[in-house]
C-alpha cells in the first residue's frame, strides 16, 4: 500500500448535514474522499492546522506515525477545517513539514462538525468497518521530548493486535478549530 504525498492528494470534503457528534462505539459513513482506501485495517483521522503552534508541534510525529503504520495496513488522513487557511496554505503547509499522507480540505467545518473534532490536533481511530474505537490526543507531550502515554499508538496497536482499547477516549489539546460564522462548536 503507498500513499500520495499531502499536496498531490488534497481534495475538499464535500459539506453534508450531519446529526451530531459521533461517539465511541458508533459507525461513520465514510466520505466519498476516502473511497481509495477502503480495504485497510483501521484509519485514523487527524485534525490538524497550518497557524496552530501546537498542531505543527506534532508534524513530524504525525508524518512518521502515518508512515509507519502504513506498513501495517492503517490509513492516516489529514484534515483541515479552519476557515482561514486556503486550499492552497494548506497543500505548501503539508509540502513544509513532510506531511505525505492524504490531507483533505473541510470546507464549511462540515465533518469536524460531524465528528465533533474541537480543537487541532484532534485525532479519531476507526476500525476497517468505521466504527470508532478511540478519540483524543495523538500523546500528552506536546513537545515530544518526554512522551509518557503514546495514546494514539497504543489504540491503534490495540485495534490491530485483536485487544480492547484501554482507554477509548481522551482531552485532546490545542487550538480551537475555527468555523465558519454560524456553525461554531455545539
């Protein structure tokens, strides 16, 4: 399995209403953007940001886990929902920092809205039947000196080795997605 770089595979996520929040436990309809990976044993959706301190702090870590977990049949997807940062900011940002997985453009905040993402980054773990096994921090170290709880890769070794997730749900940190007028945090 390859994956694209970030810049030759931006798409924009097509708005559609959604009923709220999904919770662990509960199945997402995947976007018709990622028909393409279909097949995989889980996926993790990332929320992320260009402007967001705290979001580019973990870049590196973002782009060496998607490649890693490649390997092991995961999909890492990038999103972007801040209403501020173009289509075009977004694909030099993912250019910039390495980002070689597939980044995609929310438009209208539709699906960070759907999956009730509130601040960048944001992750969520999905098995290979979409339905969501872990959401939160990717760790708790936003420096990456000192990782005490890999978060992220624990949930995701868990899904893949056949384990409950321990802990299904933690407080992500970061800067707070910004919507667009109107459609602000529920």
């Amino acid at each position: 399995m390859h994956s694209l770089p970030a810049f030759a595979a931006l798409l924009l996520l097509t708005p559609t209403a959604s009923p709220g929040p999904l919770a662990i436990g509960q199945k997402l309809q995947p976007f018709a953007e990622l028909a393409s990976l279909q097949g995989r044993k889980a996926f993790v959706l990332a929320f992320i940001a260009t402007e967001c301190p705290v979001s580019n702090a973990y870049n590196a870590r973002m782009a060496a886990f998607a490649k890693e977990y490649a390997a092991k049949g995961v999909a890492f997807v990038g999103i972007n929902s801040n209403r501020h940062e173009t289509r075009d900011r977004v694909v030099q940002h993912a250019k910039q920092n390495g980002l070689d997985f597939l980044v995609l453009k929310d438009e209208g905040n539709a699906k960070a809205d759907q999956l009730g993402a509130q601040v960048a980054p944001e992750v969520y773990v999905f098995d290979a039947g979409w339905t969501l096994r872990y959401r939160g921090r990717i760790d708790e170290d936003r420096s990456g000196s000192s990782v005490p709880s890999a978060d992220l890769g624990a949930a995701v070794d868990a899904l893949l080795e056949g384990r409950e997730i321990r802990l299904k749900e933690t407080k992500a940190f970061g800067c707070t997605i910004k919507r667009v007028p109107g459609r602000e945090a529920r």
